[in-house]
C-alpha cells in the first residue's frame, strides 16, 4: 500500500523572549489577565529585517538533516502562511531560492491555523497519487510585525507569536506507518469573526492613506465566537476522524492541536474524557504560531524522546475562515 510518512522534522523559533509584563507596559493588560484567560507566559518576536521565509528555512534545514535528505532530494514544497513575505509571488518560492534547490514546485497554503493541516493533506495525497517522492511541508509565521500594540488591539496582541515548523513528507511503501486518514473542512459564513481588512481589493486605490490610522490595518477578532466554534468543532472532528480512520481514542497516544489557547484545548480534551497528558500543549511558551504550531509542537515532541516508532498520533487544527482540520498518523 503505497502512503505518506513523516520521514524528516524541524523547527525554528527567533531568539527573542517577550514576556506578558514586556506586553503590559504596551497597553493595558497584565500577566495574570493573560496567562489565566489563554495559557501563554511568553512567546518569540523577530528582529526587524527577519523574513517568514528566514524562519521556514531554519526549520527547513532541520527537517531535512533530520530526515537525512539533501534539499535536491525534495521534489515540491507546500508553504503555510498567513504572514508571507509579500502579497506576491508565494513565499514558498522565496524559500525555494534560499534552500538552493531546483525548479521544483512551491505552492502556498493560505489557511491560517489550519494551513499547516491543509498543506500536509495536500502532499499526502500528491504521494498517494505517486506524483511525488518527498515534499517539504512548511509553516512559518511572523505576527509581531502586524499587531496593534494598544488597548485597541489588546485582545489579539497578547495571544500571537513567531516561529516556524516543517516536516519532510515521504513515500512510504508498507502498512506500519505513515498518514491514515485526514479531514479538512471551513465554514466560510465565519469568515469576518477572525480577519485582516488591509488589503481590500474593492478599493480603488486598494491601501489608502487613512487606512494607515484605522482598525483596517490590524487583524480582528470575536474572541467568544471563536472560542465556541473551536471547542465544539474540534470535538466533532476527533470523533469523526476515529470512527471513519476506525481506530480507539485510547489507541492515540497523543493529541497535537493547533496553540490558540491553552483553555480551548484543556476544554476539548476534557469534554472527550481523554485523559490527562494526553493532549499536547507548548502555548505557554511561544503563543499562538499559527501555522507554525503543529509542526513546532509535533518537532518538540519528538526531540523531548516521546515519541516512538508506530505510535499512534492525531494533528487537530482550528482557525480564521473558519476552517478545520485533521490529521491521524502512525509515527
Ligand atoms: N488584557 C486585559 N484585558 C483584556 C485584554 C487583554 N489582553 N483583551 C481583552 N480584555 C478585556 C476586554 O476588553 C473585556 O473588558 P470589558 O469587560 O471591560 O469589556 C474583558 O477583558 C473580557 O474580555 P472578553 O473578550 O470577554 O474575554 P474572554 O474571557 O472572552 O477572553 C479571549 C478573551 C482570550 C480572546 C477569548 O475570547 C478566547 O480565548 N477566544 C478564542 C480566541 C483565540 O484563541 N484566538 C486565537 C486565534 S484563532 C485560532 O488560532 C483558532
């Protein structure tokens, strides 16, 4: 049976620490309104002049050597962003360059916390198919750059952070490893609880200089909204994914979400009576990386030793759009 496999991992995250009592002398919030309503102590910022594909190519690189793969070895790159580098070309090109490979096809993945789950759908079925041999599958965010630092934007400065994750996806030609099942899904009637106006294409100009002072500029979000669907969602799509992938919740080893919020996640476990330690959490250490979550939490894990050949691991996201997804592994 020909699958995919995790071959390679790797993350990245900038340097720079930056407390909830850094964020609170910016505006008006505080380490324990943070830490108590989301999880998060601290999380990384970027320098300026650091690039998301700086990011993805420091996890790139390790997720290669980790799989023992040269970059000519990759035959495609999948890129999850929702910070590109610039609005065009891809920023999955950009990297393309920066890593030296060939003219191998880079295609960016543009669904926010869930990106990094849509690109590794993608490339699992581009290695069904036999159309390719080893993908990377990247997520790279940098948010620091596009935060309102004020109490304006309080609600969704404190939750973000930097960093970046990759995997090197591999054909796989046996039953005992590799990607089972995966779901993908949105809902896009949500699309206004959790978004960015600034690039409004109706507009004519489309960036105007009043925009430069307005909300426009910064991203959105209906915190209750979002934190309702994700629970309930979340839940939905384990049980699917058990019941169509036809495997136990107590054959999972681990669940790795997505890092929104460490209460959306103890919630999620708790309602589907998993057990305690069962579902992963690095939140409070790096905030919401958006696409870069997954990979960043699933390359910790590894690297702390816990994971073992064969174990059983569900992938969990939940974001902007709405959308949600789903990934059940044998490591
Ligand atoms: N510091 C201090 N006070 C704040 C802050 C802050 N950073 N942000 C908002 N507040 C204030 C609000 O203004 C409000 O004040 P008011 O009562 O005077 O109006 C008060 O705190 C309570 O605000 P709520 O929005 O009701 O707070 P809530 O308990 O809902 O928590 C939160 C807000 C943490 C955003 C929550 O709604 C949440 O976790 N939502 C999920 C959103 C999420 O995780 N998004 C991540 C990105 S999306 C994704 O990755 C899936």
């Amino acid at each position: 049976m020909l699958r995919s496999y995790i071959r390679g991992v790797g993350s990245y995250v900038p340097p720079r620490v930056v407390t909830n009592d850094e964020l609170s002398r910016l505006m008006s919030t505080s380490d324990e309104w943070i830490r108590t309503r989301t999880g998060i102590v601290e999380r990384r910022y970027a320098d300026e002049g650091v690039l998301c594909s700086d990011l993805a190519l420091e996890a790139s690189q390790r997720a290669l050597a980790d799989a023992g793969l040269a970059p000519s070895d990759l035959d495609f790159i999948l890129f999850a962003t929702l910070s590109p580098d610039h609005h065009f070309p891809g920023t999955g090109c950009y990297l393309q360059a920066k890593m030296g490979t060939s003219s191998i096809g880079c295609l960016d993945v543009r669904n926010q916390c869930t990106g990094f789950l849509y690109a590794l759908s993608a490339a699992d079925a581009f290695i069904r198919a036999g159309v390719y041999e080893n993908i990377l599958v990247v997520g790279a965010e940098i948010h620091s750059s596009a935060l309102d630092f004020t109490d304006r934007g309080r609600d969704v400065a404190v939750l973000f952070g930097d960093g970046a994750g990759a995997v090197v996806l591999s054909r796989y030609d046996g039953a005992h490893r590799g990607i089972l099942h995966t779901e993908l899904h949105a809902d896009g009637r949500h699309a206004r609880a959790l978004c960015m106006d600034v690039w409004d294409i109706s507009k004519k100009p489309y960036i105007t200089r009043d925009l430069i002072d307005s909300p426009a500029l910064w991203p959105r979000m209906d915190g209750k909204t979002v934190f309702k669907h994700a629970v309930t969602e979340l839940i939905k799509l384990f049980q699917q994914t058990i019941a169509r992938a036809q495997v136990r919740a107590e054959d999972i080893k681990y669940v790795i979400p997505h890092q929104a919020n460490l209460r959306i996640n103890q919630m999620v476990g708790e309602q589907l009576g998993l057990p305690h330690g069962k579902v992963l959490n690095n939140i409070q250490k790096y905030g919401n990386t958006t696409a870069a979550s997954i990979p960043l939490l699933l390359d910790e894990t590894y690297r702390a030793g816990l994971l073992e050949e064969g174990d059983l691991l569900m992938l969990l996201g939940f974001g902007s759009g709405f959308t949600w997804g789903s990934a059940l592994l044998r490591w």
